[in-house]
C-alpha cells in the first residue's frame, strides 16, 4: 500500500478555500477582517473569477467568512484559541472498574424530546434518506426471493467490490476478497477481537476510549491497559513502545482518524511509526476508521492500513456515522486472520442483512456517496465552529476544547471541581443530554470532563442547550 497524496487532484477553488481557511484558524484573519477581494485573489492564483466566487461559497457555507453587499467578505467567526484539553495520563496498572452504569444512564435518557447531545449519530436531517429509500425499494425487488436469502458468508460482491473502490481514497489497493462485511463497525471490532484473543488477554486502547470497547472486553473477559493519548496526535508512541515491553498485549484497538470521544488524528509519520511497532513486536492492530470520510481538509486522511504490509492490521469501517446508523452495514479487513474471522462471523451471525447491504451497494455504485459526504462534511465543519464558540461562550472561563479536524465530537475539559455525571443529572432534567467523561474509562479519570456531539444540525435549540449545560457547570464550579 502507499499513501495517495500525490494522486489526489485538489481542484484551484479547493485549494483558495484552504489556504484562506488556514489564515482563519491559525488566527492570521480574524473576526470582522476583510479578506482579499474577488478580484485580487484572482490575480494572486491566476484564476477565473467563477473559480474565487466558488472558493468563496464554500467558506461561506462553512460560515467561516460572510458577505457584506457593496463592500466584500468578511471573516465571520472569532475563532479565539482556548486551550487544548490535557494529554491523558491513565495509571499504568490494569483497572477494569465497570461503568456499565453510567452507561447506561445517559442511554436510558435517550428520548426523541430531549436535546441529543451526547448520541454519536449523525442526525436523520443531514443523511439522504429519501435516495436510500428508492435505493431499498430496488434492493427489494431486484435480489432474488425478495432479499429473504442468507448472504454468502463473505458479504455481498457488489458492496465489497464499491468498498474496495473507495480504499483508492486512503491509499488502500484492495480487492473484493480483501474484505469481509458484517453488522456495523461494532460488529466488526467484535468479531476481530473474539478470533484473536482469549480470556484473561490484555488489549491496548486509547485513553479516553470508545465506551462500547471497554464494555466489550469486559464482556469478553478481557484485562484493557489504557494508554496516554493527545487530543490532537492521538496515541503516545513511547508509552505504547514500553507496554509492548512491559506487558503480553494480544492486539491493540485504537481510532487513528478523529478519534471518539477526543477528536485527535495521527500524523502520517505516527501512523508509519505504529505499523513498524507492531510489524517488529508482531501484535495485531483493530484499527478503527469509521469517521475517516468526515474530513474538514482538502483530502481524506490515510490509515494504518495503508502502510501495512504484513497483513496485522484490521481495518475496520461502516457507513453508520456517515449514511444510515440503523442499516449496520460494516465490514472489516480480516488480513492474516481471514480464516479465524470467516470461522467466527459463519459461528455468530451466518450472514450479514441481504437487503441493506444491496442497497448500499447500489447507493455507493451510481455515485451518490461522495455527493453526500461533500455536503455532509461542509455541514459538520460548520456546526464544529458554531457549538465550539457556543462552548467558549457560555462554559466556565478555563474551559478547554478540543479541536477535530473531522468527525462529529468535541471533548470538553472543565475545571476540576466540576463534576460532569453530577452535571449530567441536573441537564438532563432540563431535557438536555450529553455523555460524561467518565463513561470512556475503566479508571478513576476524566470526571470534569464531557463530550459533545456536534451532529445535530445547528439551530437556536442547540445553542440554548449548550448554554443550560454552561449555566449549570458554572453554578457547580461556584458551589
């Protein structure tokens, strides 16, 4: 595999939108500059009026720049820089305390009245549902019997042969036999973890972690060793190197795109880095990359999988946070461990859902996927400012943010002496949810911490929601 930067064709307008967008972030333009008017920008790259106003549209739906009539553009968003939530530093022992409870708190106060942010789902309003449905309906009626057959065990030709099409994106040279489907990235992460571990195995995972991981190793009977991780870079490769040392670590699980909950992405040279870990120590990598599609820069992020040429890491991927939650359409890269993984998914599950999975098929086929990312990934990139600045507004002073390149999460750091499940308790009786930091760790850390999920669509709804959870935060760090 290679990595695809130099086969990635950024059109002119893209390339004006970054750099200008660059400026903003970086703090170069601010709030209330004017940019470089239509006209000199087309005499500094030498383009066509049409290519700037096109740049200039695309800042403007993200509302990173706004236009005054009969004066120009003018950044929109102050964008001030707060600070980044701090690297974790999880103890080094194993600690498996149970936080199915919490868990299960925040999931039992899901309801269609309450404002939803603590669900790591995209909402119906930015998904195509009614092009999905025409493409159901043709699933319906174009599979034999109806789509009421098991699948092979394998997956669907049609959907494994799309997704292999897509790896082109992130450098990946796959084929149709490379890839194996199954019931969401969950069910995925599942079956790779039952065919290469046993009871009473170590596996290494970011701290903080994906909560659904840590309730599934303790499922599986399994030791979890968290490690230090940035909010920005994502994992410590020197306090992953010195696990590998200290401690019998059967495969390793981490998120290198716009990690959940913290955001963070690794650098293409940690991801190199990571491979060569653990082609030398040889210890298998589940690597989950389901919000890798959701970039906010000119180009899709490559994986660890690009680089791996040993077969140890597994990627693992589906449409859940980008298309459809509820079709769980998944699969997973089985590499070396394509016999164990076939073993497993034939023993738990057979076959993956026939009709959703030709339906996805034929959404990806025609070419309705990247139409629907493009707009899907300007939306998010928007509404990230926008519940960003509401955080920075209306949160106790201190508070620190990260800041996701892509995805749809935001880790929050509080002061100390704020509790966030306690946070949770008074929110939710205002009928606004959110997830507390502690659900994402088996220890005693991340308690003035939360996440917030900016896949709803921004509204004023949303934005008084934020500001019932600063209100409150900042009564608890008062009292």
């Amino acid at each position: 595999m290679h990595q695809p930067d130099s086969k990635i064709k950024i059109h002119l307008y893209e390339k004006i939108a970054t750099d200008l967008s660059q400026q903003i972030y970086s703090g170069v333009l601010v709030s209330g500059d004017k940019i470089p008017s239509v006209r000199e920008t087309c005499q500094q790259y030498q383009v066509s009026m049409s290519t700037v106003l096109q740049a200039y549209y695309q800042l403007e739906s993200k509302s990173l720049i706004r236009s005054v009539p009969q004066s120009g553009y003018y950044v929109s968003h102050r964008l001030q820089t707060s600070g980044l939530p701090n690297k974790s530093n999880p103890s080094i022992h194993l600690s498996n305390e149970d936080t199915s409870d919490i868990v299960s708190k925040v999931y039992d106060g899901i309801s269609s009245d309450h404002m939803m942010l603590s669900l790591g789902v995209p909402s119906a309003k930015l998904l195509p549902l009614s092009k999905l449905n025409k493409a159901l309906n043709h699933a319906l009626h174009s599979l034999p019997e109806y789509g009421s057959a098991y699948e092979h065990v394998l997956g669907n030709p049609k959907l494994r042969r799309q997704i292999a099409r897509l790896s082109a994106t992130w450098g990946g040279q796959l084929t149709e036999d490379d890839i194996l489907t199954t019931a969401g990235c969950s069910g995925a992460m599942t079956q790779a973890i039952i065919a290469l571990t046993q009871r009473g195995d170590t596996i290494a995972v970011e701290s903080p972690v994906y909560f659904g991981i840590l309730q599934l190793a303790l499922s599986l009977g399994l030791k979890v060793l968290e490690l230090p991780t940035h909010p920005e870079t994502g994992i410590e490769l020197e306090a992953l190197k010195a696990a590998f040392v200290k401690n019998k670590i059967k495969l390793c699980l981490f998120i290198s795109n716009f990690s959940n909950p913290m955001g963070g992405t690794m650098s293409v040279e940690h991801k190199k880095e990571l491979v060569r870990l653990l082609e030398y120590y040889h210890i298998p990598l589940i690597e989950n990359d389901m919000y890798g599609d959701l970039y906010f820069g000119p180009a899709r992020p490559t994986n660890c999988k690009t680089y791996d040429e040993s077969g140890l890491v597994l990627l693992c991927s589906s449409i859940s946070k980008t298309l459809a939650p509820g079709y769980r359409v998944g699969w997973l890269t089985p590499g070396i461990f394509t016999e164990q993984i076939r073993r497993v998914k034939f023993a738990t599950t057979i076959s993956s859902a026939t009709i959703t999975q030709e339906a996805v098929a034929d959404f990806l086929e025609k070419g309705r996927y990247e139409s629907h990312l493009k707009k899907l990934r300007n939306t998010l990139q928007s509404n990230c400012l926008n519940y960003t600045e509401a955080v920075r507004t209306w949160f106790p002073e201190g508070t620190k943010i990260s800041r996701p390149q892509g995805g749809f999460m935001l880790w929050v750091e509080l002061d100390p002496k704020i509790n966030t499940a306690a946070l949770y308790n008074q929110t939710i009786k205002r009928k606004v949810s959110f997830a507390p930091g502690r659900m994402f760790t088996l220890q005693n850390q991340f308690n003035n911490c939360l996440r917030l999920s900016y896949g709803l669509p921004w509204t004023e709804q949303v934005k008084t929601a934020i500001k019932t959870i600063g209100t409150l935060a900042k009564y608890q760090e008062t009292y």
